[in-house]
C-alpha cells in the first residue's frame, strides 16, 4: 500500500469511528435512515422534482434538475462499478442500515443529493439545499456504510455532472440562488 492511500485509509476509519462515537447514540440515527431511504435510488430527489414541476412554475428547470439528478445517480453507479471499492467492514462501526450493493466508491446517494443542491437550488435555495447536502453526506457516514472519501467524491461528482446538465439545458450553472 503507499504512503497516501494507506494515510487516506486512516483517515477515512478515523472520521467513521468518529462520527459514529459522536452521533451514534443520538436521533440522528432515525434522521439518517429516512435519509437512506429518500435518497435510495435518486427517488426522492425525483419526487421533490416532479412536486416543483407540477407546481406549473419554473418547470424547464425543475426538468433540468430531475435530468441532473438522474445523470450524476449514473455516473456515480458507473464508477462505483468500475472501481468496486467495497463498503466499509470496520467492527466497532457495522452498518445501520441495508444497501442494494456492496460497492462503496463514490457515493450515490452524495451524487444524486449534491446535484439536486445545484438543480433545485435555484427554485428551493440554495442555503438550505447545500445543508440537506452536508446531512446526507454526514448520514451515510454515520449508518456506517461509506467511506468519508466516498461521500465528498460522490458529492463532487454529483454537482459537477448537474452544472453540466444545468449549463447546457438552461444557459446557468444554478447561480440564480
């Protein structure tokens, strides 16, 4: 193993067992399992979506958001398969919730919430759109089932792939907010 990877590995453990110790024993469980499953497949994210596009308001954007939304949740399962890292197996820190696979890298869930920050913002805002981001991605790390290295890359990935999709469908990169 090199240097980084191995120190990037003892990171990741340390801010599991951290955050577990700190959140573990707290409502923020229940908070992160309704979390896990909202996020579950993009399906809640698509929910909010079609909620803001029958409002009959702003539609092309809730359209473009939803097609974000769905485009960073294939590209995160796209790399998760091309990478297979599998999820953490740390002993003081099992799973609290079930997963559909047992690939870890990057975060869907970080990918499909980070780009509904960037494609509902505008319509939502952006303040509380970006705080809903930081929980899930707190979340998935306190259910014991990412890597904090897995969630910020998700994140990434997630918002760059919605700003893409947000550029080329409305002429903005969800600056609006």
């Amino acid at each position: 193993m090199t240097a980084p990877s191995a120190a990037l590995t003892r990171f990741d453990h340390a801010v599991l067992r951290s955050t577990r110790r700190t959140l573990g024993g707290t409502p923020a469980v229940p908070v992160a399992r309704g979390l896990s499953h909202f996020g579950e497949h993009a399906l809640g994210w698509l929910a909010l979506g079609a909620a803001g596009w029958a409002t009959g308001r702003r539609r092309d954007e809730w359209v473009s958001g939803m097609v974000g939304v769905v485009a960073a949740h294939a590209a995160g399962v796209a790399v998760k398969r091309v990478v297979r890292r599998v999820r953490p197996s740390l002993e003081d820190v099992p799973p609290l919730v079930g997963t559909p696979s047992r690939l870890s890298f990057p975060s869907a869930h970080s990918c499909s919430t980070a780009a509904a920050a960037v494609g509902f913002g505008p319509m939502v805002g952006g303040p509380p759109m970006a705080a809903v981001t930081v929980v899930m991605l707190v979340s998935r790390v306190l259910l014991g089932v990412h890597y904090p290295s897995d969630v910020v890359s998700g994140a990434a990935l997630g918002a760059g792939v919605a700003t893409v999709v947000r550029r080329r469908t409305t002429g903005d990169a969800g600056r609006k907010a």
